[in-house]
C-alpha cells in the first residue's frame, strides 16, 4: 500500500512526460456501459438467479401468460449460451435464489397464486437433479437470499397473512437447519440486497403500495443491523449485485418503471449515479461476472410483460477514468490535467473528481493512486 506522501513525489516526475499522453487520450462515458448478451431461452419475471461453478442459473419467475415457470436456464460466459437443467420440483416466483457450500438453492416464494410457500429446493449440478430440504421457518414470498461465507440470509418478503415483514433467516447448508436472525429495522417486500464482504446491505422495496429508499446494513459476524445513506431514488424489484465492492442497484418500479441505476459504495457510505440500464425493467436479477453484471429477463413495463433480454453491465472502476477496465497511466494522466481545474466546471469524477467534490485535488490523486493497477477493485 503506498501513502499519499509517497505517491505524490512519485508522480511529479511523470508529468512532463504525460503531458505528451494526454493528445491521445479516448474520449470517455460515464458510469459504466451495457453489452447485451445471449438471450434467455424463455421471458421470464420475477425470476431469482445465482452463480454456482462458474455458470449462471436463472430460476422460474413469472411467464408472458402469468403462470409460474418450472425450467431453468444455465449460463455459459465462456460460450455466450443458454441451455436448460432440470426443472424446479414446482413452478415458482417471487422467491430467493442462492448458491452456498456448492449447491444452488431456490428458497420459497410464490407458486403462481400469489401465496407464499416455505419450500427449500436444492440442485446439484453433478446429478443435475433437485431436493427438497428443511422448509424456511414462515412462508415468504417476494423475499431476498444472499450467500456470505456458505450460509444463506433470507430477508423481508410476505408471509402467509398480508403485510410485509422483517424477518432474517439464516440457512446452514452443512447441517440442513434454518434459524433467525435479527429483525431488520423496517419491513419490506420486492426489497433486494447484495454483500461486500461479510456484511450484507438490503436496498429498496416497499411494505405496502409505496417504495423505499431504505438501506440497512446487516453484519453476519454479530448478528446486527446499522441504518446507512438512503438511495437516491425509491425502488422495489431492482436487480443488484456487488462488483468491486460497491453495490448497483439497477431498474426498478413503483410508482415507476424505472431505468435508473445507482451505485452505493460502502467504503464512504455515498451513492453515485450511473448509465441507465437499456431497457428499464423490475423483478430480475443479477449476478457478478468478472468485472460486471449479468442481467437477466425482467419486466418490461409495470405489471407482467416478461422479457428474454439479458444485458451485461459492466461499472467503471474507481480511479479508472478512461474507460479501459483497470486503473493505469493514462487515468493518471487525465487527472493530472484536471488538476487544480477543469474545463468545462465543475469536474466530474471522469475528469478524476473521484470524492465528487467538484474540483480535482490532492484526495482525488491519493485514491487514484491507491488503486494504481486495480481491476474491478
Ligand atoms: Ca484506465
Ligand atoms: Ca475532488
């Protein structure tokens, strides 16, 4: 790790020399970009998917005609391709989907009916088979499941009587047991939630008719919730995901359909604005790969109108400002002709105001070289 002292006597040397970069330096667009991938080989909505080996699962969710699916569809990066597995012992939508001690998990939700199920199916991707094992203690429906450290946390949704709820239920893949954690502060269903590291951070969602900018931070080392920044803009049914360690939370709806997506980055409990998602969507999915996120199906306007579309966002790294996938000499040397300055102002975290205070400094320089080399970190 080198310090700010060391980085900046550094780089002094460096500048004439960059000076004669900057004639070549790319154009750049801000806040990552979007490639669209294979299509889905069904529309689906609603729908939950998880990494397992390397491969995409994108699980049930809700077909064009309303009914719950039962197939699922594996995703290969290396070939760009979806294939079909096995399909879910029941239809399902609205449920959590997760992988833990390497095994694909499709944990309650809905069954076509809008009632909450507290059914538990593994799939094993040796036997390309399913099991049921020991239900969630509630039905929920329009809940969220995240992995950490091979345990599974299920968080919020509806139960069996209306109202959303608060509820943390964590699984233990190795023993097959459930128990529950600590009450989230508020209640929500369609809410979402991503981990960095061993904490995970619930964005979103709505307890009734109206969507929340909440979001609460869960540490599974110690069983506690803490209130961070709220998002920007209200949302349920988002698609989020973590890529070097920052969250985005991506579409969305009520009282909207929404395009937006937006990053949270735990580090200095800040939300950041990004490149909205092509085709605005709700109830789909994503899930990191490499440097992005994969993007899966959705809801095309409010209501039900299931898409087969799937798109890979890909976030600028922090300090990357060229666009080019990793943190090197020519984001430096956008910065360092910004210093102090830029043209037009205010500056923009293209321009390597990278704390987005609207000037380029000292700050901006220290995490830039912080992260000299990164990439998606
Ligand atoms: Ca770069
Ligand atoms: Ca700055």
């Amino acid at each position: 790790m080198r310090t700010r002292a060391g980085a900046a006597s550094l780089v002094i040397p460096l500048v004439p020399i960059l000076a004669s970069v900057l004639a070549c330096v790319p154009a750049t667009a801000g806040g990552g970009s979007y490639t669209q991938l294979a299509d889905l080989q069904v529309a689906r909505q609603e729908t939950g998917a998880a990494m397992l080996r390397g491969r995409i699962y994108v699980v049930g969710g809700l077909a064009a005609n309303g009914s719950a699916l039962r197939s699922v569809e594996r995703y290969d990066p290396d070939t760009n391709a979806w294939e079909f597995v096995a399909d879910l012992p029941a239809a399902r939508d609205h449920m959590g989907v997760a992988a833990a001690a390497d095994r694909l998990y499709v944990i309650g939700g809905y069954a076509g009916n809008f009632q909450a199920q507290s059914t538990v199916y593994r799939y094993d991707p040796d036997a390309n088979g399913w099991t049921t094992v020991a239900p969630l203690p509630q039905a929920r429906g329009a809940c969220w499941a995240v992995a950490v450290n091979d345990k599974i946390y299920v968080f919020g949704g509806v139960g069996s009587t209306p109202g959303a709820r608060r509820s943390t239920f964590i699984y233990d893949p190795v023993n097959d047991l459930w128990s529950s954690g600590a009450q989230m502060p508020t209640a929500r269903e369609h809410l979402t939630a991503a981990a960095v590291g061993t904490d995970i951070y619930v964005i979103g969602g709505r307890p009734g008719d109206a969507a929340l900018v909440a979001n609460e931070k869960y540490n599974t080392l110690d069983n506690t919730w803490e209130t961070r920044a709220p998002m920007p803009t209200p949302r349920s049914a988002m698609a989020t995901g973590a890529v070097g360690g920052r969250i985005y939370v991506i579409g969305g709806e009520v009282p909207e359909l929404r395009d937006v997506n937006e990053a949270y980055d735990p580090q200095t409990n800040t939300w950041s604005t990004q490149t909205p998602i092509p085709v605005a969507r709700h109830g789909f999915a994503a899930v990191s790969l490499g440097c992005g996120l994969v993007l899966a199906g959705g809801g095309v306007v409010q209501g039900l109108a299931p898409t087969v579309r799937v798109d890979l966002f890909e976030p600028r790294i922090l300090g990357d400002l060229d666009g080019d996938g990793a943190v090197g000499l020519g984001d430096l040397a956008i910065l360092l002709a910004n210093f102090g300055a830029c043209e037009p102002e205010p500056c923009n975290p293209e321009d390597g105001d990278l704390d987005g205070d609207g000037s380029v400094g000292l700050g901006d320089l220290a995490t830039l070289l912080a992260h000299f080399g990164d990439v998606c970190a």
